[in-house]
C-alpha cells in the first residue's frame, strides 16, 4: 500500500527552532517592557501612551516576521500583499467608524 498521502510537504515557509525561540524572546521582552513602562509611571502619560504605541508597531512586526513569516521575497510577495490589504480594510473601517461616529454626534449636539 503507498502512504504517499500521508506525507507533509516541506518547504512551505515555516520558520527553524531558532527562529521561533528569537521571535518568542522578542515577544516577551517587548510585553515586559510595555508592562514596566506602565507598572512604573516612569513616563507622563502622553509619553506613555506614544511609547506603547511604538512598541505595539515593533510587536506587530516581530509577529508577522517570526511567526507568519511575511517577507518581501519574491515566493511570499502573495502573502504580503493579502497581509497589507487586510490592514488597509481594517485601517479604513476604524477610522471610517469613528468619522461617522464624530460626524453624527456633532450634528446631533447641534440641536
């Protein structure tokens, strides 16, 4: 009997041990020390705020690097395209929300 269904492909972009282990180490050392930055007060609260947004950008991008392992290589150039259109529609129904939202709440102060 041939099993040669049974057999997982190889080469399909998966990332090494190594890269895994990087990516988690990363990851967590990126969580603490958004979790210091607050636990500590150690920044106003506007700079707060700027500083977890810039390390929610670089968690982003140790994710999608690491873990879905997007790339501009030419064999992954479908995968980031499909990742950034994703993210452009899920950037336009945010702030299309909250225009509608700012939009209808002005008018209705109005009256």
């Amino acid at each position: 009997m041939d099993n040669h269904n049974t057999v997982a492909p190889t080469g399909g972009g998966h990332g090494t041990v190594t890269s895994y282990i990087v990516g988690f180490i990363l990851s967590v050392v990126l969580t603490v020390a958004a979790f210091y930055i607050v636990m500590n007060h150690s920044l106003s609260p506007e700079a707060t705020g700027g500083a977890l947004g810039i390390l929610a950008v670089i968690q982003i991008f140790v994710q999608v690097v690491f873990f879905l392992h997007v790339s501009a290589a030419p064999e992954k150039r479908w995968d980031l395209i499909t990742l950034l259109s994703a993210a452009f529609v899920v950037i336009v129904i945010c702030f299309g929300t909250l225009f509608v939202m700012s939009n209808a709440s002005y008018h209705m102060m109005s009256r």
